[in-house]
C-alpha cells in the first residue's frame, strides 16, 4: 500500500470532495489544488497519475488534526515529516480523532479485527524502545476501513 492508496482509502472513509482535501493541506501551509489532490487519487495505470511523497501525505494528515480538533493554542504549524512510517500515520489518525484506546479497539472492531491492547499499545512506543514494534500495512489497512464502517 502505497501513499496514493492511503490517501485515496481516508478520502473514502471520511467522505472528502478532492477540494476538501486541498483545503485540509492548506491548514498547514500546503499549496496543493483540487486539481492536484486528483493527480494523486488517480490510479497508477492513469496517464495523470502523480505519486504522493511522505511530505505530502505528511502535510494531510497534519491539516486533519487542525480539521477535527482546531488548531494548536499557540497557533504553530507541525514541522513537515520527509519520511513517516505506518505507525506515524497510525498515531496522527489516533489525534485527529481523538481516540483513546477504548476507542480504537472500537474501529478495529468495526472493520472486524482484532488486535490486543497489548499489540495496540506496541504500535505507539517509540522506535528502539524494547515493546515497540512496526504496524504492518494490514492493520493500517483495516483501522482506515473501521473509520470508514464508524462514519458512515
């Protein structure tokens, strides 16, 4: 999966116009187009695709948080990650929804599956740290698909 792939599933799951999109990314100073956010969301055998970087998806996940819960007190905008992994975007889902731990086993129960407390818990440790471990793209995956099943 891929980050056209992830932006595509989120822009399914909460139901965005690609101008919504482009308005997301413009909270935090990103300059991308409706015209662009469609580049992105083509499929890759389309003679208009354009691959989405970390930056970029960066960029929209970052604008979500702003979108679901407002912007930071202090009104500063987060640096923009060059490289982020699946638990990153897993965490800055975790934000922009404001979900707690109850709350995500909440979503993965809706897209029927199951992950413990314990391997959940592992997903947000910090990398290095003895009980971290990698969300794999299935459970990414799955989460993007229980948000879907919870707003609709």
């Amino acid at each position: 999966m891929n980050n056209n792939d992830i932006l595509r599933r989120l822009r399914y799951a909460f139901n965005y116009s690609d101008s919504q999109v482009a308005k997301i990314i413009a909270h935090v100073g990103g300059k991308s187009g409706a015209a662009q956010v469609g580049k992105w969301l083509k499929r890759e055998e389309d003679a208009d695709f354009q691959p989405l970087s970390d930056a970029e998806l960066c960029q929209f996940l970052d604008g979500l948080i702003i979108e679901k819960r407002g912007p930071r007190p202090d009104g500063a905008i987060p640096a923009v990650q060059e490289r982020i992994s699946t638990n990153e975007i897993l965490k800055k889902l975790r934000i922009a929804l404001a979900l707690r731990e109850d709350g995500m086993m909440e979503v993965f129960k809706n897209a029927d599956f199951v992950v413990t407390k314990a391997e959940l818990g592992s997903f947000f440790r910090k990398e290095g740290q003895r009980n971290f471990a990698k969300c794999p793209e299935q459970v990414l995956r799955k989460f993007i698909h229980g948000v879907g099943q919870t707003a609709s």
